[in-house]
C-alpha cells in the first residue's frame, strides 16, 4: 500500500495529462479519418476541449511539484540561504492561501453548476463534471504547495540548475 501512494504522489499528474494529451492525438485523429470518408463525430471537438482543459488544470499542480514554476527570482538567489528559505516558504504560504480561497470559490461555482443541471451540447455530459477540475486542481496545488514547504525546510528540494554559458 505505501508504494501504491508514493507511486500516486510521484506521478499523478503525469499520467493524467499524459493520459488526456494522448486521449486529444486519438481523438482527433479518429476525426480526420471520419471527414475523409464524409462521417463526423459530432462530439469530438468538445470530448478535446475538456481534455485540454483538465490537462492544463492538472498541470499547474505538476509545475509545482516539479518546482518549474516560472518565475524571477534574481533578488532571491542575491540573498543568503537561510533568507532564501524563509522566502520560499512565505511564498508556498501564499500560494496554498490563494489557491485555498480559490478553491472555496471554485467548489460553490461548481455547486451552483450542479444545481442548473445544465450540460454539455454534443456530449450530454453534465457540465459540474467538467468544471469539477478546477477546485480539485486547486486543492492539488496546495497539498503539493505543503509539500515543497516540508522539503524546503527539511533541505530535501532539489531543484537542478543548468549553467547555459558552457553550452555550445
């Protein structure tokens, strides 16, 4: 069971998004060969547009995760470890508190969605289910937020710094 989980928490979101970018490629390749022989599917655009969309959601977690988040830190790497730290965890604090506050929000649209009982228009699909990714990937990117805060203050952050003056 612990490897299952730790299997889980290394590669969640990997397979997710790999599953739903792979599931796009098929998708519309299946299309292609559909117009060519003159038969649509009539719910393939939208079967990829959620697929895209669950797969951009899930990826903001995975930056996280991975610490890829882009962004400039020029006067955090000028300070002095300890300070470096202590900045890092502010920051992790404010993302989980954001993406907590977003997530409250997220969750009562979602609800409000359920309760109109509105759906998709090729798919038929309730559209709650769809939006249902945007509080779950916010309350993935604050666990994996707590997560980078442990390993930060436990020095287990590895973060991989590639010097680009010595490549050709």
């Amino acid at each position: 069971m612990k490897r299952f989980i730790k299997f889980i928490d290394e590669h969640v979101e990997e397979y997710f998004m790999g599953f739903f970018l792979i599931g796009i490629a098929c998708v519309m390749s299946i299309q292609i060969v559909m117009r060519f022989i003159g038969m649509s599917l009539s719910w393939a655009e939208e079967l990829c547009r959620y697929f895209y969309l669950w797969s951009v959601f899930l990826s903001i977690s995975f930056t996280i995760k991975k610490g890829i988040v882009l962004r400039v830190d020029l006067l955090l790497s000028k300070l002095n470890l300890k300070v470096q730290k202590t900045v890092e965890i502010l920051l992790q604090v404010i993302t989980i508190t954001v993406f907590i506050f977003l997530s409250f929000y997220a969750i009562r649209t979602v609800a409000g969605i359920k309760e109109s009982l509105q759906t998709s228009p090729a798919m038929e699909l309730p559209m709650y289910l769809v939006y249902l990714i945007i509080p779950a990937s916010f309350f993935l990117v604050a666990v994996r937020s707590i997560q980078q805060i442990f390993l930060i203050a436990t020095n287990r952050n590895m973060k991989v710094e590639i010097d680009y003056s010595e490549a050709e």
